[in-house]
DNA sequence: TGCCAGGCCGGGT
DNA sequence: ACCCGGCATGGC
C-alpha cells in the first residue's frame, strides 16, 4: 500500500476511535496563539495554569499584554516553563502585532496563507510548529501542523524516516490529504491522543500497537478498541 | 528519582 | 547546513 493511502486509512481509525477531538482548546483565536507559544515542549496541564494566571490579572488581550512589564508576565507564566524565555516570546509576538497591525488579530490574518505564516516565523521565538498552530488553530488556514508526536507515530509505522524534517513530514502529510482545514485540525490532535496512550518515548516500538492492523490492505478501517 | 512534556534560539563547528 | 547547551515547572 502506497504511503499516502496508510496516512489516510490512519486517519479514518483514529477518528472512528477517538471521535472528533475538537481541537484548540481556547477560547479565542487570540488565546490559541498564545497557548500556542506557552506549550512549547510543556505539558497542557501547565499552560492552562499559566493561562489562568493572565485571565485572572486581566492579561489576556494584545493591549494589555503590551502594557504589562516583563517581570510580571513571567511571573503569570511561571508553571508552564522557561517563564523568562517565554516572556520575552510573548512580547516579541505582541509586538508584531502591535507595530505592524494595529493590536488587530483580524489585520495579521488577512494575508494570504503564505505571507502569514511567514510573517508569523519571523518573530524571534516562534518556529515552524508555533507558527503552523497559529495558522491552523486561530487562522483557520490549511496548513499541517508537525510535533514530536507526529515525527514518532509516522516514524514508528514505517510511514516517515528517523531523520525526516519538518518540512518533509509538512509536505509527507499535505500531499497525502485534501486540503482540508478540519481534517488538518483533527488529524493533528488525533496524533497527539493516540501517541499519548501507545506510542511513550523511550519505548523503541508500539509492541501491539492497535492502529497497526488497520495500515494492510484489506482490513477494515474499524477499531478494536 | 529521573524522565518526559504539543520547541526554539544562539553560538559553535 | 547541522549540532548542542540552555531554558524550567509539574506529573508520574
């Protein structure tokens, strides 16, 4: 079976097992971007934290996020990690924002898919998967979002190769499905559910992994479990 | 008690 | 063009 044909039937199992993940888990587009960037190799659990630390103080916009000093923001920010790093990510963010479209969400996303991403990529702190998330999850643009758990899953299956790069899985991926933007939603947040339960780091393979019997030919694409 | 979690940057080869 | 150390809290 072709690579591209094993990514698809993928999807359809994970959806049959998991149902709609309904993925970003936010509020606004605005606290999609900024979840966005205080997930970085972090645990949800704490960003939630943190989140609620800035709606608590009022923070949770792009004016008042410009306003408020770098010390109290990392404080806000201290359970989700790297809270001095991620201060200073933040601030770059909203400072794009502010300086080039007038503190407006709606003005950054009213480029074209291209442009905005890579006006997004240019801010000192976001790289390829913060600025994919913002695309896809707040911008509702078709772009695929890659993560650890992507890489591990293809990775796993025979699907992708060790050393693949983010932009060959990107591409792997784009090129395997429609150009969809609920089914990148959904796809990307289904890797996450299903690596979290079967695919742990530090084992080298999934023994029994039960997506496994739905990548041969022939076989139902309906789960077990 | 280490290892891991929805990365990314900057300096060095 | 890669490679690596650093960044940090919380759960298991």
């Amino acid at each position: 079976m072709q690579t591209g044909e094993k990514i698809r039937r993928f999807y359809e199992a994970l959806l049959a097992a998991y149902g709609p993940q309904g993925w970003w888990p936010a509020d606004t587009p605005f606290e999609v971007a900024v979840g966005a960037v205080l997930t970085q190799n972090t645990a949800w659990r704490n960003v939630e934290r943190a989140i609620a630390n800035l709606r608590r103080e009022g923070l949770l916009s792009p004016e008042a996020l410009a306003r408020v000093d770098a010390e109290r923001l990392a404080a806000c920010l201290r359970p989700a990690g790297y809270f001095r790093i991620k201060a200073g990510r933040l601030k770059n963010f909203i400072r794009l924002l502010t300086e080039r479209f007038g503190g407006r969400l709606e003005d950054l996303f009213a480029l074209s898919t291209s442009e905005l991403r890579e006006t997004i990529l240019g801010v000192s702190g976001i790289g390829p998967e913060t600025a994919d998330s913002i695309v896809l999850y707040a911008a509702h643009r078709p772009v695929f979002v890659v993560d650890t758990y992507t890489a591990r899953v293809l990775h796993r299956h025979g699907l992708a190769e060790q050393d693949a790069t983010y932009a060959d899985l990107q591409e792997l991926m784009q090129s395997s499905l429609p150009d969809d933007v609920e089914v990148f939603q959904e796809y990307h947040a289904l890797l996450v559910a299903v690596a979290k339960r079967h695919c742990k780091k530090r084992r080298p393979v999934c023994p029994g992994c039960p997506l496994e019997p739905f990548l041969e030919e022939g076989q139902p694409v309906t789960p077990m479990w």
